[in-house]
C-alpha cells in the first residue's frame, strides 16, 4: 500500500459510503454506524448518565416478555445498562431456568469458583459474606480476579419468613466524579495507587490478582482526556497495600476514608427491595452494590 493512497471515488449511499482507492481499484464500503462509532466528535457522546438515590422515583425497567421476543428488545435493554448502570426486567417467570435464559438473552454465563448460574440461600455453603445474613456496604464483586465480573444479575425468588434484605445500589461513576470535585488529590490517589485483591475464605482455596490495580482505573477516550471506565472497591477483599514509601500508603487511605464518605451519603445511596418476577441486572465495573441485614 502506498504511503500516498488515495480516493478515486466516493460516493454517498444510502447505509453508508463507499470509496474506490486510486492505486489499485480496490472497493471499500463503511456504514453509517461504523463511522459515527469511531467519530470523536461530541455530537455523538458515549458518556453514561450519572444518578443518585433520587433514580429510586424513576429507576430503568424493561418488560421481560419484550427481551425475549425480539433482538430489538435486547438492545434496548443493553442501553438503558449501558447508559445507567443497572435495569430491572418486569415479569419474569419466578424460577432460575427462566432467569438462566433471560441472562443468556446477552451472552453466555461466565463460570468462576462459585460455578456459571447457581442458586444460594444464607447457609455458609461459602466462606464468603454472601453467604451469611449480615449486611454489607457497597461493593464491587471479585476486586480479587484480574478481570472481574462484568454484568451480574439478582433475583430473589423467596424470602416469605422473614424481613429486611433491601438491597443497595451506587452510581461508582457519580461517586468518583464527586470525589474529583471535592478533593482532585483524592481522586488522583484512587487512579494511581495500586492494589491486590485477594480471596482467602475456603479452605485450601486462594485467589489473588495477577497484578495490582487503581480503585479508579481510567482510559483515554480522546488525546489528553481521561475517563473512567472501571471501579474496584471491596474493602473486605482488599490485600495489604505494597507501596515505594509510607506517604504513599498514608495518602491512600486518606482518599479512601474520603471515598467510602462519598459512597455512604444518603444521596448516594439507592435502595430497593427485590422481589420475585423482577431480576437486576448490573454493571459491576461501574454500581456497587450491597444490602441490609436480613432475616
């Protein structure tokens, strides 16, 4: 291919455009959707809506039986994920066969030590938190694999004698910009200081990250801007800190202790009571996720 390669022709059609190059003749055709997809323009922005636990009078739903009908329902559904972080599908079958099938509605299941689809009660059948009727703050899941689980799904198919189990969901996304607001330091340290998650709990079972990874782990979307595009926060499942000097482990936790301020407001936080036929699905690299105590 010539350093000099050139158009002979272009030409505008309906789907897109089409381009003879000048050297050889050869075709090439590009649609609409491959260009605007690769346009840096910000007429055609690809940023997810922030919320806070106002989303609660208004939070994104979708109607199962328009997922499983049809290709155009799937993809409504992995936009409003995309675009909030989270959605809720309505009248589902209440079994885990229907659910199984509905998540296979994206791709397919991703197996781990707790198995690919599996069903689990408060019975410590894992050493694992989850597994117990303790509350737990918001989290994000396997800080301790190098590649954590991406979209995750809830659905609660029984809970008829007894109470409290609410679950709690936090815009990650929202929450670091308001810590890149209150305290940029903060939110430099999150970026840059790297940690090892790790999973200890079951017996002659460990999992630990191949390597260390920011709480806050950016990407550059356009030369000389950063955006965000993952956060790694379980402060149950995080490894001791290895860092080159103590102020660097010393301004790690500050912007932690500032981090987790953030995550805990009220106005953070958004709370909902699962309930049989309603699955969540979520982004885990972006919503935490946790819930109250329950019996």
């Amino acid at each position: 291919i010539p350093e000099s390669i050139t158009a002979r022709e272009i030409e505008q059609e309906e789907n897109g455009i089409s381009m003879t190059w000048a050297n050889d003749g050869h075709k090439s055709f590009y649609s609409w959707g491959w260009l605007q997809a690769r346009n840096e323009n910000p007429q055609f922005p690809n940023v997810p809506s922030l919320w806070d636990s106002t989303i609660a009078q208004e939070p994104p739903t979708i109607d199962y039986a328009s997922v499983m009908r049809s290709d155009d329902g799937v993809k409504h559904w992995t936009s409003l994920i995309r675009k909030w972080g989270f959605c809720f599908v309505d009248g589902c079958p209440v079994s885990g066969e229907a659910t199984q099938e509905l998540i296979e509605r994206i791709a397919f299941i991703r197996h781990t030590h707790y198995g690919g689809f599996w069903q689990f009660t408060a019975d410590l059948a894992k050493n694992d938190s989850a597994y117990t009727q303790l509350a737990l703050g918001a989290h994000t899941d396997t800080t301790y694999f190098s590649d954590p689980a991406g979209l995750q799904t809830f659905h609660l198919l029984s809970h008829t004698d007894g109470d409290g189990g609410s679950s709690l969901l936090v815009d990650g996304f929202k929450a670091a910009e308001t810590l890149r607001r209150e305290s940029p330091e903060a939110y430099e340290t999150l970026c840059r200081v790297k940690i090892r998650g790790h999973a200890t709990g079951n017996e002659k079972v460990k999992f630990m990250t191949d390597l260390a990874y920011p709480v806050l782990a950016t990407a550059e979307a356009r030369p000389g801007e950063a955006r965000l595009r993952q956060v790694r926060w379980n402060n149950d499942d995080r490894a001791a800190l290895v860092a080159r000097d103590s102020g660097e482990i010393a301004r790690f936790y500050v912007a932690a202790k500032k981090w987790v301020e953030i995550l805990r407001r009220p106005e953070s936080e958004y709370w909902e009571q699962l309930k049989p036929g309603r699955p969540l699905i979520f982004d885990n690299w972006r919503v935490l996720h946790g819930r109250s105590a329950f019996s």
